[in-house]
C-alpha cells in the first residue's frame, strides 16, 4: 500500500521526528519531515500530501491549529495528531482522522498508518 504515498510528519521532538521518519520510510513512505508547525503549513502550501502526522503541542502551529486551517482548504485532508496528552476532540469542530499516542509502540503501528489512508 505504501508505493508513492507521501506523508508529511511535523514534530518538535528531534529523535521522535527522526525514529518515526525512518519507520515510515522503511516501509515505503515518502517522507517529508519538519520541526514545527509553522514549517508543517510552509510544506503543505507548496506540495500535496496524502497523508500528515502532526505533534500536537509544537511551536509556530499546534496540531490541532493546523488542522483547522488545512480542512478550510480541504475538507478531506487526512490529519492525524499526535500526542502524550490524552487529548478531547469533542469541542473542536473539525475532527482528526486518526490519533496516534506517543510514545509510539510499533506493534501495529504500521495497520494504524495504513488504516488512516483509507
């Protein structure tokens, strides 16, 4: 499934931005990585993504600011947010495809991926 897919991954966290990087990366993912959210918006107004994982709380945007902003362009854009919080989604009016809590455990991470690409 994951042939020519891009994903767009921004997180603060140096080595959790490198580990998740190479995991996708490994399995087939073309992956585009940043360190905020300010980058995270530059990125996606120049290139499409099929796919982006965003930290939740980071500098420049938050995950779920970057959420709001990109479902006004694209009601259908693929937004799944990350996090060691446990986050309520309940009062936001755009909701996240996915969550993915941090830190990230391997098994069955690859199904969750796959899963939000649905």
């Amino acid at each position: 499934m994951s042939n020519n897919i891009s994903v767009l991954v921004a997180d603060d966290e140096p080595m959790l931005r490198r580990v998740i990087t190479k995991i996708l990366r490994r399995w087939g993912y073309n992956v585009v990585a940043v360190e905020d959210g300010s980058q995270a918006w530059s990125q996606v107004q120049e290139k499409r993504f099929d796919l982006h994982i965003f930290d939740q709380n980071m500098p420049g945007y938050t995950g779920i600011e970057l959420l709001n902003k990109l479902r006004i362009q694209n009601p259908d854009i693929k937004i799944v947010i990350s996090s060691g919080d446990t986050l309520s989604f309940e009062n936001n009016v755009n909701q996240p495809t996915g969550f993915l809590e941090k830190p990230f455990v391997l098994k069955g991470l690859k199904e969750k991926i796959e899963g939000f690409l649905l």
